[in-house]
C-alpha cells in the first residue's frame, strides 16, 4: 500500500472500533450503566489495541494528530453556523476568567509544589516545572512541548519530556477520571441530572428549523451544501493563519511563537467566521433577500456530530504511553494534586457562574482544563448530546476571552526562567506571589460579576 492509503486506513480502522463499541455499549451491562460516550470507549480501545500496546492495529501517530486537529475546526465551524437565538448573553467573558482563573490555581499548586520539593529533597531542581501544570494540563501537548523545549535551549534538562508527560498524565485525567468524576456528579441532587432522553430543552440556546427542509430534488444536495459551506469557511480560516504566520515568524521567538499560538486556535478563528457568516445571513433574511440556499440546522448538527465522535475516537487513540515514562514520580504527585484541585475548584466555581447549565457547564471545562477542548467536547456529549446547553458557546468564546486574560500568565511564565539563569532565586518568590495576587483579583472580579448579574 502506498502512503496515499494511510489516511484512508486510519479512518478505516476507527470506524472499526466505533462499532465495535457501539455493540458493548449496548451489551455489556456496566457500559449501558455508565454515562460514557461511544467514542470515548472506541478511543480506549484503539489505545489499547494500538501500536504501543498490544501492536494489533497499526494506526500512524501523526495522522491521528492530523484528523483531530482538522475535525475539532469542522465540527466547530458547523455548530457555529448553525441559526440560534440567543435569549441571554452565553457569559463569554466570565467563561475566559474561569478559564484562565484555572489556569492560575494549577499554577499556584504546581509551583508552590516543585518550590518545597527543591527546598527539600530536589535542591538541584528548576522549581518554574510546576509551571508547566497548566501548560500541559490546559493547553495540550503542543504548548507544553513547546515552551518546554525553550527550557531546554536556556539550560533546564528535560523540560520537553516533562511537558508531554504532564500533558499525556493530563489527558489520562481528563478521560478516565473524568468519566468518574461524571458519573459521580449525574447522581449528586445538586446538579439535578436528568438522562438526555427525556430531557427539555436546556440552556440560552433555541435551535429553529424551518418547513421542508428537504426538498425531493434540488440541483444541489443538502449535505453537499452544507460541507461545501464548511469548506469554504475553512479555507478563510487557513489562509487567515498562513497570512498571520508569514507576517509574524520574521519577527523573531515571539513572533514565532505567536504564530504558533493562532494555529493552534484554528477552531477559534473558524468558529468566529461562522458566527460571522450567520449574522450576515440573518441581516440579508431580515431585509427580505431569498437565498436558494441556507446552513440547515439538522444536518449541521449531524455534522458536527459525526466530527466530535471520529475526533474524541482519534485523540485517545493517539496518547503516547512513551511520554509518561520519564519523571513519572515526581510529575505523578504534580498532577495528582492538580487533578484534585481542578475538580474541586470547578465544582465550586461553576454553578456560582453559570447555574442554569451546571453540570455540562462543569465537566466542558474540567474536560478542557485537564486535557483539550476535545476532551472537554466527550463529556459534555455524554450528558448534553444534542449541545443544547450553552456550553459549547462558553468553551468556544471563552477560550478567545481567556487569550486576553491570560497574557499576564504568559508572562510569568519567563520570570524563574531569568531567575535561574541569573541566579536570583529571590524571582521565585515574586512569581508566587504574582500568581496568588492575579488568581485573588481574577477570582474577586468573577464573584462580583456573577453577584451583580
């Protein structure tokens, strides 16, 4: 077989295992108990089944990699065309401090953690590795790597190992603890769980359909149109970001890295040129314009669907058990304190903010700030699978918020690093001190918004 198959075998063999998990689910009767989705269960088994594993499917890494980056943007860009009407506002900037109030707590945790460890029995360890608790658990392997490896260039040994191994330990987390933490949470009177069977509709959103929509014959089919829209959509979102690359890697590692930052977005930048595109059409609508063709709310829906499953399905598959090999004891107590921390902080600061849609509101962004976005999508399918709540609203919009946020952490991100370098470990204790003062007025802010709404 030539290389040209490999995506094609790759599609293949998750389809595979989506069946097969179908058929478990529905036959073994732990899994019909259990609020886990489809997707998640045929991720554990490609995981297992896997080249690193038992090497009975010979999935390619990178192409996996491939298909959840591409189909995290697709499954977005199809939720955001879809026609909705807003009845409040989704919370877009109390979703980016939540977001990056997260980000902050791991923060305190991992590097008050790593400041006692070096004080005690590591005094040769660089304690700004802490830091990377809410780069590998909130941003993903890509940032964790990245800033880990910059570590690196200045001195600090390991630091790329030990930002995919947060990462990796992050979305172990994220999935297996948080199918637990799920199941825990649906049977806990406080967050009045209801099976989405018989379900009402939930949150800010009210989706609209209109008289048939799916005329016998047409010079176009539907689904066509509607994937022809996404494509298009998408190829603004590519060259959007291929323009921003060029115009900023020949400024430098800021650049550069900025660069790689809006990349990563591309779901973001997708999402909000959707959004975009639907306010234009309801404007020509509203002023009487006839289209011979409109985004159709059932199969956006089903699109999206299909996008979320086959992503969850591939980024499970491709978790890299060698990346977890390497400071497994130390960066295991880092992210098992920040594991419990996150659960507890979410659980508490959540209904305070959005009470209306608590517990899809909750595991959306434990899913999200322990692993990706992706994982935060499996959980809220889990017991929100139509997205009715306004969670995906809050995930999408808030991680474009939490940029705005989230700078001044970037920032302190760099002071032990001069510290070391310098040897001025009195810049530890300014970077502590920063994270805990920031954390205090971002979590302050928060409060006397939701009071005041």
């Amino acid at each position: 077989m030539n290389d040209s198959w490999a995506l094609v075998i790759d599609f293949i063999l998750i389809s595979l295992l989506i069946v097969i998990a179908a058929v478990l689910k529905a036959r073994i009767p732990l899994l019909r108990k259990m609020i886990v989705p489809t997707s998640m269960i045929a991720g554990f088994l490609g995981l297992i089944f896997g080249p690193e594993i038992l090497g009975i499917l010979e999935f390619n890494k990178d192409m996996l990699g491939d298909i959840v980056y591409h189909l995290m943007a697709i499954g977005f860009i199809a939720l955001s065309l879809k026609e909705r009407e807003m009845e409040n506002s989704p919370g877009i900037i109390n979703s980016g401090m939540v977001i990056v109030s997260t980000y902050l707590i791991q923060g305190i945790v991992g590097f008050s953690l790593f400041l006692l460890l070096v004080g005690t029995i590591y005094p040769d360890f660089f304690p700004g590795i802490g830091l990377l608790l809410p780069l590998g658990f909130g941003q993903g392997p890509g940032q964790a790597y990245s800033i880990g490896t910059q570590w690196e260039e200045l001195g600090v040994t390991g630091g790329a190992n030990i930002g995919l191994t947060i990462a990796g330990l992050g979305f172990i987390w994220a999935t297996v603890i948080g199918i637990i933490v799920m199941n825990m949470l649906t049977r806990s009177k406080k967050f009045n769980f209801q099976p989405h069977d018989d379900q009402e509709k939930l949150g800010q959103v009210i989706e609209k359909s209109e008289p048939k929509e799916f005329p016998l014959a047409d010079a176009i089919d539907k689904l066509t149109y509607q994937i022809a829209l996404i494509g298009l959509i998408y190829l603004i979102t590519y060259l959007t970001i291929f323009g921003f690359e060029k115009l900023l890697t020949p400024l430098g590692t800021f650049g550069a890295t900025l660069a790689q930052l809006l990349i990563g977005f591309h779901f973001l930048i997708g999402s909000l040129y959707a959004i975009l595109f639907r306010w234009m059409l309801n404007k020509l609508q509203a002023k009487g314009v006839k289209l011979e063709h409109s985004p159709n709310n059932f199969l956006l829906q089903r699109i999206s669907g299909f996008s979320f499953d086959y992503m969850i399905a591939a980024s499970i598959t491709a978790i890299s058990i060698y990346a977890l090999q390497e400071y497994w004891i130390s960066i295991l107590i880092l992210t098992t304190l920040g594991g419990i921390v996150t659960i507890f902080y979410l659980v508490w600061i959540i209904p305070r903010v959005f009470p209306d849609d608590k517990l899809a509101n909750v595991l959306g962004f434990y899913g999200m700030s322990t692993g990706t976005i992706s994982t935060g999508m499996a959980l809220v399918k889990a017991v929100d699978p139509d997205f009715k709540s306004n969670t995906t609203d809050n995930l999408v919009m808030g991680s474009a918020t939490a940029i705005m946020f989230g700078f001044p952490l970037l920032l302190l991100l760099n002071v032990p690093v001069v510290g070391l370098i310098e040897n001025k470990p009195i810049m530890y204790g300014y970077t502590l001190i920063a994270l805990i003062l920031y954390f205090a007025a971002l979590l302050g802010a928060l409060l006397y918004r939701t009071r005041k709404s």
